[in-house]
C-alpha cells in the first residue's frame, strides 16, 4: 500500500538529474582519497579540450569555441563541488 499522500497509480518519482553520477563520483572519492580533486579537475578538462577541438574543427577560432564549449557546459564550478561533496 502506497504511503500517506501517494496513490498507487503515481511512478516512483525521479531522482534529480545528476543525481546517479554524483553517485558514483563520491564512492571513488571516497575509495581514492585526495587525488580525486585533480581526477575530477583532469575530467573536466579534458572535456572542455575535447569539445573545443570539434568546435575549432567546425571552424570557430580557439577562443571563440572555448567560450562557446563553457557557456554551454554551465557551471563547471558547481559540478566540481558536487563532484567532490562526497
């Protein structure tokens, strides 16, 4: 029997977007200790390189498709932080 307030027709609801990665990054934070704030920093760059590569190849200049992959990525701050929150 559902709980007070849920009928037995709702779906479970969704865990927030997100949610399963910053999972998995705090178990290996947690197996893998202090390194991780550099593994998750190498992470980041290396898709923000990678994704500024295919726009330089679609024919943006460099800076221009690194402004562009960061606008687009949001805020990598903030995903570090939820990374490393573990």
């Amino acid at each position: 029997m559902p709980g007070p307030g849920k009928r037995s027709d709702e779906p479970p609801a969704s865990p927030p977007p997100g949610a399963r990665a910053a999972a998995m990054w705090r178990r290996y934070l947690h197996f893998w200790g202090p390194r991780a704030e550099a593994d998750v920093d190498e992470e980041l760059a290396f898709h923000v390189a990678m994704r500024t590569r295919d726009q330089v190849a679609r024919g943006l200049g460099e800076a221009e498709a690194r402004d562009a992959v960061l606008r687009r990525l949001g805020d990598l701050d903030g995903v570090r932080a939820a990374c490393i929150a573990g």
